[in-house]
C-alpha cells in the first residue's frame, strides 16, 4: 500500500488535528504517501482531496476543530454518491482510508469497503464517548474538562445567591459527558439516559440536602435524559418541590467541542492515529483502532457501530453515595 487518505466526519472532537498529525508523520516514516480529504464524505465525492506532509500537520496538535473540516454527507448514503467518492479515489490511487469518527463514519466506510473493496481504518473521534472497543475516545477528556470549567463557575454563582442550578450538557445517548462532570463537580445529582432517574427521586434528594441547610444544589443533566432536556427538567421539578426554589437552567452546548486537547487527549489520539496507519499497513481492514486498559486494539466496524457501551455501575453509584 502506498497511498492513503485520511478523513474527519460527524461531530468535531479535540484532538482530531493531534490524530491527523500522528497518522502523516506515522505515513512519511513509513514511506507512504497521504492525502487529506476535506470535508469528510462531501470532499471524497467531489474530490476535494489534498496531498499531506509533515510540514503541512506542522503545529496543529494543539489546535481543536479540525484541519480538514467535517460534513455530513446525505449524498454518500446513495449508490450514486459512493460510486462518484469511488472514482476520485481511483483516479488518485488511494489504497486505504483512515476515517477519524464516529458511527455514522464507520458505517459508511464499510458499506464502502463492501461495494468497492477500498480498506479502512477507524480512530474514534466523539466526545460522547459512547464508542464500542475504546475506553475513551478523543475528545471526551477535554470535553469534561471543558465541562468542569463551567460547572466550577456556576457553583460560585449557585453558592451566592442560594440557587439550584440545572445544568445540560452533551450527550444525546450517551451520560458519560454527565456523569464524570457530576463526580468531578461534586453535583447533588446526575440524570442520564443509561440509568433512569425518575424527577420524584431528584426533588426527593434535593428536599433533603435543604433539610440539612444546604443552600444551594447543582443537578447535571445529559440532553438525550428519558425525562426531557434541563429546562424541561427544571420546570417539572419546581411544580413539584414543597418550598420555593430559586431554579435557574444552563445550556453548555457546542462549547464542549471547542478549545484545545488536554494532554491526554493528544496522547490518546496519536496513539490511535498511529495505530489505525499501521494496522490498515498491516492489511487490517473494517475495524477501529482503540484502547481498552491501556492495549491498542481493533474491534470491528460492526461491533462498534452495533454493540452498547454502558456507562459504569460504579460510577452511577458513586454518585449515589457521594451526593448525600
């Protein structure tokens, strides 16, 4: 194999340009040559493909975002759109694809791979974290991180004015954003969508913290929560608390996704990103490069995009017991 390409799609993650640099530079010293694809499946059918060096991902694994942009791509999930990505690939001599994503991006390189025989490779790039055959994904960290930052603020703020706080953060079916912000912020309760919590056992909860002259409260809610989103959350919550609340929502949103990687973050995504290069080098074909205890290792396209994470039953009671 001698030419590849590499691509982000979905969602934009932190440490999707530190995964890029580590997958050219990894290229170069392995003597393979490497293309960028712009705008992930949208770019490969209309051939917006740019070759790559080690000066071109030259101070870029502290940037957030990603250098060669992200779409989504209604045209790719027809025949017709994946027979034209086909021949731009061809007319290049591309042998291999490297995708840096989520389901979505997995799922469509191997309806690719079946179609047309062009092996690929996966680095989970998702702040969920929800990806099955990874312990982390790239991204998450900073986006806790990120996270924490605010909560830590609102805290001050819940603390001045004897307020509970609502706080939304990322995660349409995935709590890990939720509930590793809840412990590291301290919060009285977590609500998401792996672990059902009924609204009666939040004001249950916070009944009992202002019993015990607690001031004020902070409850982290993921998007995708089976009771509704924070605001809608907060609304139930209030019609039902004995006392007037002072009840305030606060919607974090794509603020999670931006900023610059942690260091861990970029660690983890030149991990992958050299792992995904040298597995697909190999001829590993269909599968995501990942790390589970520390071991890099590839799980297939189909157990990824099929298989459920759960978030941890220890970290769900964690904050069971640490919130009393």
């Amino acid at each position: 194999m001698k030419k590849i390409a590499v691509y982000t799609s979905g969602g934009d993650a932190p440490g999707m340009n530190s995964c890029i640099r580590a997958i050219v530079r990894g290229a170069a010293h392995h003597g393979v040559e490497v293309y960028g694809i712009v705008r992930g499946y949208n770019g490969m059918i209309n051939g917006d493909i740019i070759p790559l060096n080690s000066q071109s991902v030259s101070n870029i694994i502290q940037r957030g975002g990603t250098i060669l942009k992200s779409a989504r791509s209604k045209e790719f999930m027809t025949a017709e759109g994946r027979k034209k990505a086909y021949e731009q690939l061809k007319a290049r001599g591309i042998e291999g694809l490297i995708g840096i994503g989520g389901n979505g991006t997995f799922t469509g390189a191997e309806i690719f791979y079946n179609e047309f025989k062009i092996p690929a490779v996966g680095a989970p790039g998702t702040i969920d974290n929800d990806l099955y055959g990874t312990d982390y994904t790239i991204g998450f960290d900073t986006a806790v991180n990120t996270a924490l930052d605010a909560i830590d603020k609102i805290r001050d703020t819940a603390d001045s004015h004897d307020r509970v706080f609502f706080i939304e953060v990322m995660g349409r079916d995935s709590g890990y954003i939720a509930i590793q912000c809840g412990i590291a912020g301290g919060a009285e309760a977590v609500m998401i969508p792996e672990n059902l919590t009924p609204v009666s056992e939040i004001v249950n909860t916070l009944e009992k913290g202002f019993a015990k002259a607690k001031s004020s409260s902070i409850v982290v809610v993921a998007e995708g929560d089976e009771e509704g989103n924070a605001q809608k959350v907060a609304q139930k919550i209030k019609g039902m608390m004995k006392a007037e609340v002072d009840i305030r929502v606060t919607t974090l949103g794509h603020i999670q996704r931006g900023g610059m990687p942690t260091a861990y973050d970029r660690i983890l995504a030149s991990r992958l990103g050299l792992g995904a290069l040298e597995g697909l080098l190999r001829g590993e074909k269909n599968v995501m490069a990942g790390v589970i205890n520390n071991q890099l290792v590839y799980t297939p396209f189909h157990d990824t995009i099929t298989k459920k994470k759960p978030v941890s039953e220890d970290l769900i009671r964690m904050v069971e017991i640490l919130s009393t």
